[in-house]
C-alpha cells in the first residue's frame, strides 16, 4: 500500500504537466518569417593576407613601408547589416535567404617634421641638423574603409524541442564582395573642386598639338602620332582614391536556435563557420584593372548570427 501511494505521488506531477503540451515537442508544421539580422565576423582586417601594408611593415633593408595607420581601430568584430526570411518547405525542411552589408573605417594624419638638409642627402641627421614639428593645416589626411556585403541561401533541417524553441543545423551558400577603399587628401578641399576635371582637356575639349615626332614642324603627322602616343596632362588633386575590389563564394555551416517568445514574433541566434577567399590575382583596381599580383585573401572566421524574426 505504501508503495503504490508512493509511485502514485511520484508519478502524478509528471501527469498534471503533461496536460500542458508546451512540454512536448511540438508537432511538426509549416511557418516562416522575415526580420532584421545582424552578422558579427570574427575577422582581424589589420591582419588579412595583403593588408599588412595598412600600418608599418619593414622590408629586408630595414625600410619602413605602408600607410603607417593603426589597424587595431577598425571594428572587432566586424559587423554586417542585413535582412533574413525562411520558409518551411516540409514538416522538418526550411529554406531561406539572407543579404546584408557592413563597413569600418580608420583614419589619421602623419606626424610630419621639417628640417633644414645641411649636407643635402635628404636624410635627417640625428645630432647635425634640427628638427621641428608641422603644425600647418595641409597635412595629408590618410582614411582607410574596408567594407563587405554578402548574400545567399539557406538550407536548415529542423528538431524541434519544446513549443516555440527549435535547433536546427544548417547551411548558408552564397556570393559576397570585399572593398578596401583608401583616400589620401592634403590640406581642406573644397565643394568646387571636387567635380573639376582631373586632366587638362583645353576649353571645351580642344587640345593644341605640338611637334611629336622631332621634326621642327607640327603637321598632319604629328596630329596622327597623337591618335596613339599621346598622354593627356593631369593636375594636381588634393585628394586620391584608390578602391581594391575583389569577389569570393561563401559558405557558412552553422547551428540555430529558434525561440517563439510571443504569438508573431520570435528570437533566432546561430553559430558558425564563415568560409571564403578572394582568389590570388582576383584583386580589381577601381573597378577596373586586375592586379595579377594580389595575394589569396582568406576571410575565414567565426560568424554569430542574430536576428528578430515576425512570423511563426
């Protein structure tokens, strides 16, 4: 008799929560959602193949090299703003999407000191010639912005746990795009000044000849030879820009936690491995021209992923 009532009042809690079916897994179903999402990359920029040349870097006869910028300012971990949805094609089946882009800037001005060249090597002296620091307004201002966008698919397989809380693993596939985007200015530019022409093109458009070909006269020659040889005359500018582009698949094997914390809205976080490269010589200079010597740089790392979700 005792150890029926015993087992009785064992088992009787286990039976009155059991009418609460937020207990059970659920029962499979169809749902989906779209939301906001944000992507945090694990990823040293200072440190990506290539990129060394950012700060300091002395090469094999003691010569400093680089912009000399401090890579430890850019964003650690790199962030990634971006938009998801999902959608279940069968009870234990989702599919999805995600694309979103992200950005980090650093930036600084030189230190510069002029001295008087005595003995003209063009080389400062320590303990011969003195020094003093530049304290003028047209120090060149050097910025540096790497940014990146990436897009793709989703394919997760769903185990459910409890009512409303799921892990699910998966896979994101896609395409992305790295730039690294330097600028250098020199003193304040002005708004005018921007939308000037680089090259000297003469008044609308009309460009004087001179003697090319060395004969004393200028002719019809002359004017043929510059069809093919001739350089146009660039003015000084007070700022350059020089955009590094290069293009990488990625894959990003994770695992997700969905959490329903009310009716239409709910909580996802997933964990994992972010898997790209940007191929040796694939480095494209403004948009334009392949660089065949840029290095393979891997843009490998752990990848957290967050993201507020309305839907079911």
């Amino acid at each position: 008799m005792i150890i029926r009532k015993t087992i009785l009042i064992l088992i009787l809690p286990f039976a009155i929560m059991a009418q609460d079916d937020g207990l059970y897994p659920v029962e499979s179903f169809y749902g989906g959602g779209v939301g906001f999402s944000q992507t945090y990359l694990f990823l040293d920029i200072g440190k990506l193949d290539g990129f060394e040349f950012l700060g300091s870097v002395l090469d094999t006869a003691g010569t400093t090299k680089g912009l000399g910028l401090n890579t430890d300012n850019f964003r650690f971990p790199f962030v990634i703003n971006g938009g998801e949805g999902f959608s279940s094609i069968t009870p234990r089946w989702r599919l999805g999407g995600y694309a979103g882009v992200g950005s980090s800037l650093i930036a600084d001005r030189p230190q510069i000191f002029l001295f008087i060249d005595l003995d003209g090597d063009g080389e400062f002296d320590t303990g011969t010639e003195t020094a003093v620091e530049y304290t003028g307004s047209n120090a060149p201002d050097i910025q540096a912005e790497f940014s990146m966008w990436i897009g793709g698919a989703t394919v997760e397989y769903i185990f459910p746990i409890f009512r409303g809380l799921e892990i699910s693993p998966g896979v994101l596939m896609g395409a992305g795009r790295a730039n690294l985007s330097i600028t250098q200015g020199s003193g304040k530019p002005y708004w005018e000044s921007i939308f000037s022409g680089v090259y000297d093109l003469g008044i609308d458009g009309f460009v004087a000849v001179g003697d090319l070909t060395g004969d004393d006269t200028t002719t019809a020659a002359d004017i043929a030879l510059a069809q093919t040889d001739m350089l146009f005359s660039a003015s000084p500018s007070a700022v350059a820009m020089t955009s590094l582009t290069g293009a990488f698949f990625i894959i990003q094997p994770y695992v997700a936690i969905k959490l329903q914390f009310l009716d239409r809205i709910g909580l996802r976080l997933s964990v994992g491995i972010n898997l790209g490269k940007v191929n040796q010589g694939k480095w494209v200079l403004n948009n334009q021209n392949t660089i065949s010597d840029s290095p393979a740089t891997s843009l490998n790392s752990l990848a957290v992923r967050a993201m507020i979700y309305f839907g079911l």
